[in-house]
C-alpha cells in the first residue's frame, strides 16, 4: 500500500522487534529521518511520522527525540531502548536438542511487495500483508515469557533460512524443517512461479548455501519464498519440544493466530539446516 502513514507504521514496528526478540519491552525511541525537500512535500513526512507515532503509543513507547537530515533517498527508522531482566535476555545461539521451532508471523512479504510495485498484487492480499508488518511482535513476546524458551530472533532481510542460520551457526546443533507446516501467505507461491523474486532472495542463498541441504520434495519455489527477505517478520522461536504445544496454543489465544511449530532442534548433522 503506497501510503505514508502506513509507511510509518510498518517501520515503527519493524524497529521495536529487536527489543521484543532479545524477551524485553520498548520504552523510549529517536526518530532517525532522511527526507528528499527539494522531490517531496513536507505533507509525506508529516504523515509517515504520525503512523510511526501511533504504532509507538500502541506500543506504549515514548518517542524522545530524533535527528533528520536532507537526502536524496526517503529513510524513516527508529534507534529503540528497551527494558529485560539481564536473566532473562534472549540471544539468537542459545539452540538446545529437543527444542521446537516456533514462527509467529507468515513468510512472504518480500516476494508480495514485488507483485505490488509490478501492480499485480490483488488489493485484498495488498491490504493484508501491508496490516500483517504493521502488526507488533508485542503479544508473540509477552507470551515467551511464561515458557522455556532459549533462543529467538525476528524474521526481517536476511530471510526465514538466512535468520535461522545465524541461530544456528556456532551453536553445535543442527535444526531440521518440516516445510509443510511453514505459514504462508496467500498468493506468494503463485508470484514466485511468476518469477517476481526479489534481488535480496538470491543473496541470501547464495551467502548461506553451503549450510542447508533440500530434500528433493521442497521445490525451487518454496526454497526461494524460505530465502525472501521479510519486512517486519515474526518471531522465531526456539522452546523446550515439551511445552511448544502449550505455547502455540498460548500465541494463538493471545491473537498470534498463524503462529506454526516449524522445526526441531538436532544433535546431528552439526550446524546444518535440513528441510523437509
């Protein structure tokens, strides 16, 4: 959806999704601002900051400055601070055998945006997916905080296997996929097939190819919506495989309602990626 105010929503909530992946709350946030003058009415800025300011009330962030400067290319962003008990903070290579991989958020919004600036994309999908990266990760992490969960990250430019591989390198322990179980968002697959991957897709595999191994099942283009780069994602989640059951049902009673248990942690191969 071409609409500023909808441009500052999805960025306000993008930025404040590092601080619920690390367990902790948003307090505070600076506004960090690159506007073209001399090419854009000051009316597009004006509106990209309320929709950044109402998603940081909504979040109950309190907005304490920000600095703006001239540029050629349209940025809005925010540096955010937040709040977590230094025992309870969440890193990403923290993985454990046993453990069930949770995703609170469908994949697709990179390949989606690409049929939307070709003007192919449906308005119902287009209105969707634009309400999907709007929405804050806020419930999927206070639900976190009443299970045992070891490591989490957001899903944003590196992809689902592009973020999953920084979860796994270094940890000791492989992870398998059950691409079946994988959320998805509608009509993703058939723009794929259309061939409208993004550039940021084949980067991704390319850097982390050598870690991953595809069943001969999981077709080219579900491998490419696994590598699409996500704006304003969910979380990925990694909980102890007794209690993800109790979780899923726990994030889709709060309203996370496309929350999918994706995967499993495993002992063997090591730091490998295995889909399925």
């Amino acid at each position: 959806m071409d609409d500023p105010y909808w441009f500052g929503q999805i960025a306000a909530a993008n930025a404040m999704s590092d601080v619920y992946a690390m367990g902790g709350i948003p307090k505070t946030a600076m506004n960090l601002v690159g506007f073209p003058s001399k090419e854009m009415d000051i009316s597009v800025l004006r509106r990209i900051i309320e929709g950044g300011l109402d998603k940081m009330r909504e979040a109950g962030v309190v907005l304490v400055g920000g600095h703006t400067i001239d540029d050629p290319e349209l940025k809005y962003g925010l540096s955010v601070t937040g709040f977590v008990r230094p025992d309870r903070v969440l890193v990403k290579r923290n993985l454990r055998p046993g453990d069930r991989l949770v995703l609170t958020k469908p994949l697709g919004t990179g390949i989606i945006a690409t049929a939307i600036k070709g003007r192919l994309a449906s308005i119902d999908i287009e209105e969707r997916v634009t309400r999907m990266m709007a929405t804050l990760n806020r419930e999927a992490a206070e639900v976190m905080g009443f299970f045992p969960v070891h490591a989490c990250t957001d899903i944003t430019g590196f992809g689902f296997l592009g973020h999953l591989a920084e979860m796994v390198a270094g940890s000791g322990w492989g992870v398998r996929v059950d691409s079946a179980r994988l959320p998805i968002l509608p009509e993703t697959a058939g723009y794929a097939n259309m061939g409208l991957i993004p550039a940021g897709a084949y980067r991704n595999r390319e850097y982390r190819k050598d870690m991953i191994d595809f069943a001969p099942s999981v077709e080219r283009v579900l491998q490419d919506i696994l590598f699409d780069p996500q704006t304003s994602g969910g979380l990925l989640i990694s909980v102890d495989g007794g209690r993800a059951d109790e979780m899923l049902n726990a994030l889709v009673e709060k309203g996370v309602a496309n929350a999918a248990i994706v995967g499993e942690v495993v002992t063997e191969p090591k730091e490998r990626i295995m889909v399925y």
